[in-house]
C-alpha cells in the first residue's frame, strides 16, 4: 500500500511538472484567427491528458526499476500474480470514457471554427507550381498578396491548377488542400493585425519549400487604401510587367538576380545569345520572349527541363513584361 | 468426402448448382434491362457467389479435420488448402479496391457497353466453372478420362472467354468511344477487365500444367491437391466476374 | 570472393541485370518498329525500363534458384520435402536455403543493411536542413539528372520507403525466426513459399535504389498523383520497388498465419500460446490483406503514366482523392504492421527480466487483434485537410480514437508486469524499457493528430514527423534490437558485447529522445515536412543544428551495434545454455538450435508466462522414440 501512495503522489507531482513544463515553454505560435482560440483550446486539454498519462506510466515505471530491481546477492523470483480482471476491465473502461470526451471536444471545435457569417467575402485563391495567386471578385483586383480585414471572416475559394498543393497559416492554425479539379473551401477570420506567411504545405515538386506568399491582416482602412494602389493603372509598363510577373508566379523558377532556379534566369537575358536544347542558338528579342511565354516547348533552353506551362496574356501585358525583362541588365 | 461419395449424385448436385446459377444469371439480366433494382442485383450476386464458394469450391473443406501426423499427405493438403484461401482473400482486396474506385469514379452510371456481349461472355464463364467442376469430380472419383475431357472443355470455354473479353469486346467498346486513354470511364473499364483477363490466362496456364502432370499420372483419386487449387482457384475467377460483370454492364445510367 | 561471385545472391543479381536489359531492349525493338522514340533521358524510354524493372525481378528470382523445386513440381517432377543446407557459415546465407532460421537471419541482415542506406540518407539531408539556405543540395548541382532540391525530394522519398522496407523484413525476420521455435514447429508451413518471400524482396531493394538514379522523384513515400505522374522515370521504379517488396510481404503473411493456425506443438491451445506469437498473427492478418491495395494504388499510377488512363488525372473525369483512400487502407494498417511484431517483443521479454508472470495475458493477445480490427477502420484520418467529404471527418476522429483504447491495455498490462518484480536490466531489457517510454511518447503525441481541428494545424508538419519516429522507433527499432540482443545467442551460441551493447544503448536512447522532442516543438511552431529549407526568419536554426547532431549521434550508436553484432559472431563469449533463464521452449535446448530445430518434439503442460510459480513448467519434452529422428 505503502508504494501505491507514493507512485500516486509522485504521478501527480510529474503530471503537473510535464504540464507547466510544456505550456511554459510556449508551444504555439501566436493566434492571429478566431478559428485558432478554438484549436489551442482542445489542444491545451490534450496537452494536460498527455501530461497526466505519460506520468501515470513513466512513474511507476522507473519507481519500480528503483524499487523491485534486483539486490545484489538476491535470489528467487518476482511476486506471482497473473492477472485481476475487475482492473483489467477498469483500464478497458476509464479511457473509453476519456476518448469519448475528447470526441465529442474534437466535433465541438471543429464545428465552431467551420462556424459560417453569411456577411464572409470571397476570394479566390490559386495555387500552381510554385505561387499563389489572389483574385478579389469584388474588387476586381489580382494580387499576389493576400491582404485581409480584422475581424472579417473571409472565405477563400481555392483551386490548382497542376498537382496538390496546401494552404498553411501557422498563425491561423488551419491548412486545406488544393486540388485539381475541385474547388476547396477555407474559412478564416483573422484577429490580429500584422503580417504573415502562407507556405505550401503539401509537397508539390522542386521549388516546394520556396511556395510562400505574405498574409497581410490588416485594418479595413489600410485594406481600402491597399486596393486604391492595386486598382490604379500602371502607367508605367515596367512596372506593371513588373507586377504581373509577380502576379503569374514567374518568379517560382526564374529569378533577377543570375542565380538558377527551374528555369533560366532573366538577368542579362534581353538581346542575349541563347542556346537552345536542340544546339541552335536564338536571341532573345521580342519575339522570342513572347513565343517562350505563349509557347514555353517550342524553343527550349539547353540543359532545363520543358516544364514551363504556356501562359495567356494579353498582347499589351506580355509587351509590359519583356519591357520589364529588358531591364534586367 | 461425403458429397462425393456416390458418383451419380456428385455429378447431379453440379448439374443442380448449374441451373440455378444460370437462371439467377438470367433473372439478374432481366431486372437490370426492365427496371433498376440494385439492391436485388447485389443480392443476386451475392447468392450466386454462395453457391460457387459452397458447391463449387468447396470452402466447408476448410474445417476438415486432417490426420494428426504432420507429415502426412492429408495433413499437407489441409494446410495447403487453407494457404490458397487466404491468398484468394488477399486477391479480392485487389478486386474489391477495384470495384470501390468503379463506384467512386462513375457512381450510378455505367460505360457505354454491349449488354448482350456481356450476358454472352459471362454465360461463356459460368459454363466452364461447371465443366470445371465436373473434371475435379472425375478425378475425385478416379475416372482420368472424365477428367481430361472435362478439363479440356473448360479450357476452350476459358479461352474463349478471354477471347471474348479482350479480343472482342475491347475492339467494340473502342469503336464506342471507349479507350483506355480517354476518360476515366475506359480506364476503369479496361482495368477491371484486363485485371480479370489477367486471373483467367493465369489460370489457363495453371490448367496447362495440372492436365500435363495428370498426363504423367502424378494425381490420383486420393492424391490430387494440384486438380482441386487449380479448380478452386478458376472457380475464384467465375467468383470476381459474378460482381464484376453487374458492376460493369448492368448497374447504373448509360452514360 | 570467388565463392561469392558463384553464390545465389550474385547470381540473382545479374541475372536482374540481364532480365532488366531483355526487357528494356524488347520494348525498344517494339518501339523502333512502330516508329516511336527508343531513347529518352535515362537512355531506355520510359515504358522500356518499367518492362526492364519487372522482367530483372522475374530474372532474378529464377536466377537464384528459389523457384527450381515449383518448376519441377509444374513439369511433374516430385521432390524431397527439405533440402539439407549445402552451404557452412557465411555462404549459407547468400545461397537459397528453406530453414526457417537460415530465412530469419537473412531477414534481419538484409533489414539491417536496409537501415545503414536509408539512414545514410537521413544523414545527407540532415546535413542540409542543419541550417537554413541551401548548402550543398543547391540548384547549380547535377547529380542523376537532378538538381539539389530534387535530389533532396528523392532522397527523403527514398529514406521514408527503404526504411519501411527494412522494417517489413525486419518483422519478417522475427517472426520467421522466433514463430516457429515458439511453435515447436520443424519450419514455417511452405519452406519454399518462404524462401520465395525473402528473395524477392531483394530485387525490390534494388529497383527502389534504381529510382534515385533514373532522375529520382519528389513526390514522398505517399506518391500521391497529379505529381506522381509527372514526376521522372525514377517514379516508376519506385512503384515497381514497392509493388514488389509488397509480394514478399503478402506472402510471408499467408506463411506466417497458416504455420500458426496448423504446426503447433501438441497441447498448445490459443491461449496457450507465447504472446509474440499472437502479435505475428495480429501483423500478418494486415499484411495479408490491405497490402494489395497500396500495390493497387500504385499500379493505377503506373498504368496512368503509361497508357494515359485517367484515375486520377481531373481532366479526364478522374480523382486524385480516391487514390490517397485506396493508398491509406494500406498505409495507415501498415504502421500496425511495423509495431504490433514490436509490441509482442516487448511483452514476450518483459516476464522474462522481471520474473513475473505477464499481467493479463488474454487481455494483450486480445489487444493486438482489436489494435488490427481498428486499424482498418481509421484511414482517413490521413486525409482530414485533403478536401475529401467533410462529414467523414467525425467518424474518423472517433474510430482513431478508439485505437488509444487497446493500445492503453498493453501500456496498464506492461506497468503491472513490472510493479513487484525483481528486475534484471541486461542490455535487451533496456531497449524493452526504452521501447516502452518512446512508444509511449508516440502514442500519446497520437490523440492531437485524430482530433479534426488540432490535426488541421498539425497535419505535415515537423510534429507528425517526430510522432511517426517516436512510434516507429518505439515499436519497432527499440524491440527489434531488443530482440537481437536476446535472441542472438540462440543463433550463434555466443553472445553479444554488453559493454558494448549498454553503449549502444546510452548513445541511442537520449539522442532519439532529443531528436523527436526537437522535431514536435517546431512542428507546433509550422515547420512543414519534406521541405529542403526554410525560412531563417522563423528562428529554426539552432534547433534544426540540435537534431542533426542527434541523428549523427544515432548513427555512431548503430555502428557500434554492428560492430558488436558481426564481431560477436565469431569472438563472443560462449553462451549455449539457458542464457536469460527464460521458460520458453526454445532455450530449453542448447544453442546454437540444430538444423531441424527440436530433436525431441515437446508437448505444452502448463502457462507461457508461470514465473514464479514452482513445479509449473511450460512444455515438457516427449519420450525419445528410438529409430525415429525426426
């Protein structure tokens, strides 16, 4: 008897331990959604479960690695009892009550955070090897950022068009596929101004880690402000070839800058010689670039692979774009 | 080996077996072209799988009891018997993995397919289950030559299934719009057909040589393990086709 | 040398290697017939080297020798039920032999080698995630036609499959070795069948290594399409791999249940039974079944890349959600099948070194069988963010939740065998111990993932990674290695090193710890899985420098296991009686066991686990019939 009180009192001990342990260490990052209250609250009760049942087999089993190992110079053999079926049928019944609490805890989260405001805006998201693309139907905006308001459920509408890809907002504490095909629903209301990543999270080819976007939640004033700038034509066609670069997800495999991605940089490309997978070589004018952009597999550069899908713009935007290609010196 | 006791009455309960599986063919045809009725196609399929894995196949074998003597024949083909039943188990996973992406990828519709054709061949299949069972019978029974003539009947039967399935029938869902490359109706299709065709020629080639060794008198009426696997093992392919074929061909809107 | 180059093994293997040319050159001769392309990337096109990968298999197999006796059967011709070993020492173990105990071992050596590849590749991109940006796995490298990123895809894909493929033959290698000594059995149910099971699986370890240099793939060890079927040629060669390491598994499952069900001793009811014994069943009951579907999965794929059928292509009207279903009725029992052999170690040996007998034994058998009955039911628990229905989303999170249940029993039943021992802590006893700890560690990491909303946050991250690591490494690595220790001397007659064994231990046991605990804590903070770097911004660094220290730390520990384990061999200390004083009928007799294991066949009298209790042995030897041997 004397050693079930102790192991009882040392399980309590190592149980609060592991608890206040765990939960001082900070084991979420900050909740920036509604949604994520939620979350964190069941996880902090499975937390304490977890506590609570690691404690309750790692004490006794070191207490008794202590207690019952064998002496030095002893003899014989452990005590014999083989079983006691009200116990056995005890540990059968206890957890099955504690699984069905944490699921019936597990479907009250879940349905609060698919909690739906019929007031939520749509925005459509679409996810590609390797970029995000953000469309504000009632904006008319298309944006390579996805700007959010405090407080205001958003419900993003999401397709692909390659191979799977995931939404992930660590702060949001909430991922969903995009799948080809299909359109995927994620509803999120943010509660906290600032500024995040959304990061692909389910494996999607070489440049996987590099599929990120900036998550910017902010006030509804800053937010209005944001769709004046993106509304306002560029009169500049550098700098609009520049955002549309941005915006098609160029950038997931060619860079400014000379270093190699999937595909070939564009630094020093414009009026280059070029040589092409075939061994001919071409230079890279209006005319090429614009055929490599709206028909990627007809001229391929040696050694990268004919991956690029071809892309329909306007006539006036692929103009903007080998405008900006043409500064990149 | 009660149910083979009386050669007369072994052949006439496969004869019996026979009829009702033809005339539960037959009735399954005619609820699925007069009326939809799915939960009875599926009841008719499953009846006709009890009768083949009862009377043809022989599962109440599985609880035999066998010789104590490990290393005796008996014992063997006790153990032997019971390591095909599971590996039949393991393939219907294939098959039932098979089936579940049917329905998940065309739900209540089915492929533009000629349902004649399909009673044709499935007919085809029956009546070689039943010559197969025949030949195992006569071996039981120690009559050789029954055995190889009704081998040699299920045989052709078998080949002109595959002959049917893949030689026949792929050309004329082709000429209907149905590929393999197409959508994802051909590809369901030719999978589960070419999965099956794939059973059957394997167990064309497993009745190849269970007839050459009989020809080399390794069987007997007490010592013929290989006759019995590979009747149970083409039995196990009627089997799949009694749920692929409704699956298939009966079940759903034309698309 | 000359006597291995003449050994099956090497034999097979070229013979692989020719299967893969004929192959390959028949669909290139057929090609260049019909005025198609006969060469590509990686020399062969791409159907060209998915017909080499399957023909190289079928080669080597007849190759070895390991289907001669089924071929005379097929021709007619019988032959005698057991082939004597031809073969002495080391030889006997890469030529084909149908002695259970000649298969077990070469189970555990091929896991073991298995183990060093994939854990070499852990460690090439552990030194990559070491810190943020890429070091050396950048894109200016070329290496079998990938770039560095790729090449880091490939080599994690890699590590995820070949490990579970050691670990598949390293349950297969316990339970070939340990069933049949437990049964009293003479050998497995079908030697041939046996034999077959272990060779296969050679010619899938080869063609899962041919991926990573026929331009590898990215997709995981989940493969899941669209990006499988355009990933390079290295994909199908996977599939290919996978598929056939499946067979082995398949039918050492039909093996292991039908030896089960018909050679037990005389007297040795269900319940009667060793508990291990229990677990293989649990294992193979699984394996036998739902391994056909991750095989049919992949073959959709394969068939998807090759004649353009549309299963899962959206385009065509197919689903890519239907594969991650088929795929997970396979993968998720799986893990049952990695841990169940693991958690029968456990509960075999516990009694053993605490000398007591195992509480509630009916209960552990019956929780093995539960834990494989549930297991099938909690797939999609895998697939909470994929997009599929919504609504199945709750049963799920019930029906995992119920796995805690049976897996709570074993944990209960385990503290009460412990609690009034006298405990004995040898090193197999310690990696009993820490197997118990660390799978405890991934069973409870396990709840948060089941239930819906936290999964949504955990679901491919880092955390899932070190879940999986703390359950694989607690229910497989730790007993298995248990197992080798305890089990060693009954093999060779000597036993391993415990000076070396304990270091082994103390090295290995703090290190894992560190490196799951690491990789839980920044999973929580949104490290995501298989990325080859991450941002700098999110403060990961120095954790991630932590965890590669640990796994290198966790390689040395290995290496001193295998220096301990091959040294042994020879130059152990003699140990051929009842080494752990244990009632099970195995060390009854010396070691090492004979060829045809009990010269006198026993007869079960009384309960596995009675210790403790006087004048109650477990098995007692028949009377020695004169004349008679065997």
């Amino acid at each position: 008897m004397r050693h079930f009180i102790t192991v009882g009192i040392l399980v309590l001990i190592a149980a609060a331990l592991t608890y206040f342990g765990l939960t001082a260490a900070g084991l979420m990052p900050v909740e920036a959604s509604v949604q994520s209250i939620s979350i964190d609250w069941l996880f902090n009760y499975e937390v304490m479960a977890i506590s609570f049942l690691f404690a309750l087999i790692v004490v006794p089993l070191f207490y008794s690695l202590v207690v019952f190992r064998r002496r030095k110079g002893e003899t014989g053999e452990g005590q014999y009892f083989e079983g006691n079926t009200p116990l056995e049928i005890g540990w059968t019944i206890a957890p099955l009550f504690i699984v069905i609490a944490f699921a019936y805890m597990g479907s009250y989260s879940l349905s609060d955070i698919r909690r739906v405001d019929p007031n939520a805006t749509e925005i459509k998201v679409t996810g590609s090897q390797w970029a995000w693309k953000f469309e504000y139907p009632n904006y008319g905006v298309t944006s390579n950022e996805l700007h959010l308001i405090v407080n205001q459920q958003v419900n993003l509408k999401m397709e692909s068009t390659d191979v799977l890809h995931s939404f992930f907002v660590p702060e949001f504490r909430m991922k969903q596929d995009l799948v080809p095909g299909r359109v995927t629903e994620y509803r999120v209301t943010p509660s906290l101004i600032g500024s995040y990543k959304v990061r692909c999270a389910e494996i999607c080819g070489t440049s996987h880690a590099y599929m990120e976007a900036p998550v910017i939640v902010t006030s509804a004033k800053d937010f209005d402000a944001w769709i004046k700038t993106q509304n306002a034509p560029a009169a500049d066609p550098v700098a609009n070839g520049k955002k549309l670069v941005a915006n098609n997800g160029c950038l997931g495999c060619h860079t400014v800058d000379g270093s190699k991605l999937v595909g070939p940089t564009w630094k020093g490309l414009y009026g280059s010689q070029v040589l092409l997978a075939d061994g001919s070589t071409v230079t890279a004018d209006d005319a090429y670039l614009k055929e490599s952009i709206t028909n990627p597999t007809a001229k391929v550069v040696k050694d990268y692979p004919p991956v690029m899908p071809p892309f329909a713009l306007k006539d006036q935007e692929i103009a903007d774009i080998i405008a900006y290609i043409a500064t990149l010196k | 080996m009660s149910h083979t006791q009386n050669k007369s009455s072994a052949f006439q309960q496969g004869m019996v077996i026979f009829i009702y599986l033809a005339a539960l063919t037959a009735l399954e045809y005619f609820i699925a072209i007069t009326f939809t009725a799915v939960p009875i196609l599926v009841l008719i399929a499953v009846i006709k799988v009890a009768l083949v894995m009862y009377y043809y196949m022989h599962i109440y074998k599985l609880s035999e009891e066998s010789d104590s003597d490990q290393s005796s024949y008996s014992y063997k083909t006790g153990s032997n018997r019971f390591g095909l039943w599971l590996f039949l188990l393991s393939d219907s996973f294939v098959f039932g993995g098979l089936l579940v992406s049917r329905f998940n990828l065309l739900a209540m519709t089915r492929p533009p397919l000629n349902q004649l054709l399909g009673l044709a061949v499935t007919v085809v299949l029956l009546l070689s289950s039943f010559f197969m069972n025949r030949g195992e019978t006569a071996m039981a029974l120690g009559d050789k030559k029954g055995f190889f003539t009704n081998t040699i009947v299920t045989f052709i039967l078998g080949l002109g299934f595959l002959i049917g399935v893949v030689a026949v029938e792929w050309p004329n869902a082709a000429r209907e719009g149905l590929t393999a490359s197409g959508d994802a109706a051909g590809a369901i299709f030719y999978m589960m057909t070419g999965m099956h065709a794939f059973h059957v020629f394997t167990g064309l080639i497993f009745m190849l040589i269970v007839m050459n060794n009989a020809r080399k008198d390794v069987y007997s009426a007490e010592k013929h393990w290989g006759v019995e696997a590979a009747a149970v093992y083409w039995h196990f392919i009627d089997l799949v086709w009694i749920f692929f074929y409704p699956a298939l061909y009966l079940i759903g809107k034309l698309l | 040398m000359k006597r291995f180059f003449s050994s099956a093994l090497a034999r097979g293997l070229f013979w692989q290697f020719v299967g893969t040319l004929v192959g390959a050159g028949l669909i290139t001769g057929i090609r260049a017939l019909m005025g198609l392309s006969v060469t590509d990337k990686f020399f062969f096109t791409e159907p060209a080297w998915v017909l080499g990968g399957f023909f190289g298999v079928l080669f080597f197999m007849v190759g070895t020798g390991v289907t001669d006796d089924w071929i005379k059967w097929a021709r007619g011709i019988d032959t005698p039920d057991h082939h004597e070993d031809r073969f002495e020492g080391w030889e006997k173990y890469v030529n084909v032999s149908l002695d259970h105990k000649v298969i077990g071992a070469q189970y555990a050596i091929t896991s073991l080698a298995l183990i060093c590849i994939g854990g070499l590749f852990a460690l090439i991109f552990r030194v990559e995630l070491a810190q943020s940006q890429l070091q050396f796995l950048t894109t200016d490298l070329n290496l079998f036609g990938q770039n560095g990123p790729q090449l880091y895809n490939t080599l994690m894909s890699l590590h995820g499959m070949i490990m579970i493929v050691s670990i598949l033959l390293g349950i297969a290698g316990m339970i070939n070795y340990i069933v049949p000594l437990l049964l009293g059995a003479q050998d497995m149910s079908f030697p041939r069948l046996n034999a077959f099971s272990y060779w296969i699986a050679v010619p899938a370890a080869v063609l899962l290594l041919m991926s990573l240099v026929l331009g590898g793939f990215d997709t995981g060890w989940t493969g899941y399409p669209p990006l499988s079927a355009r990933a390079p040629v290295g994909m199908q060669m996977f599939f290919l791999g996978v598929f056939t390491a499946g067979w082995s598994s398949i039918l050492g499952a039909l093996n292991t249940i039908v030896t089960v069900v018909r050679m037990r001793a005389k007297g040795m009811t269900a319940f009667k039974m060793p508990i291990f014994v229990w677990s293989a069943v649990a294992t193979s009951i699984i394996a036998l079944t739902a391994t056909q579907l991750i095989g049919l999965s992949f073959q959709l794929v394969m068939f998807q890349r090759l004649f353009g059928m549309g299963f899962f292509d959206p385009a065509k009207g197919g689903n890519p959600i239907l594969f991650q279903h088929l795929f997970w009725f396979y993968s998720h029992p799986a893990v049952y099948v990695f841990i169940l052999p693991g958690l029968g170690i456990i509960s075999e040996l516990l009694p053993v070194f605490v000398r007591k007998p195992l509480f509630g034994y009916r209960w552990i058998a019956m929780s093995s069988m539960a834990i494989a009955l549930v297991g099938f039911l909690v797939w999609a628990h895998h697939m909470f963010t994929s997009g599929m229905n919504e609504y199945l989303r709750v049963p799920f999170m019930y029906s995992t939740l119920l796995v805690a249940i049976p897996t709570g029993v074993k944990f209960f039943s385990w503290i009460a065998t412990i609690w009034g021992g006298k405990i004995t802590t040898p090193t197999p006893m310690l990696f009993v111990l820490a197997g118990i700890v660390v799978f405890l560690m991934g069973g409870l990491s396990g709840p948060p993932n089941a239930t819906v909303s936290v999964d949504l946050h955990l679901h491919d991250t880092y955390f899932i990674v070190g879940h999986f690591h703390d359950t694989i490494f607690g229910g497989f690595v730790f007993p298995f290695f248990a197992a080798l220790y305890y089990w060693f001397p009954k093999a060779t007659g000597r036993r391993m090193n415990e000076t070396l064994g304990k270091i082994h231990f103390w090295l290995m046991t703090p290190s894992f710890l560190v490196l799951t605990l690491g990789m839980m804590r920044i999973g929580l903070l949104g490290m995501r899985r298989r990325i080859v770097d991450y941002d700098p911004a999110m403060g990961f660094d120095s954790t991630h420098m932590v965890l590669t220290i640990a796994g290198f730390l966790i390689a040395l520990s290995v290496l001193i296991f295998l220096y301990n384990f091959f040294n042994s061999i020879k130059n152990g200390e003699k140990a051929e009686g009842n080494l752990w004083n244990s009632r099970s009928p195995e060390w009854q007799v010396p070691s090492p066991m004979p060829a045809h294991n009990y010269e006198i066949p026993f007869e079960v009298v009384g309960e596995p686990y009675d210790y403790g209790l006087a004048d109650a042995p477990y098995t007692k030897f028949m009377k020695p019939e004169t004349g008679k041997h065997n």
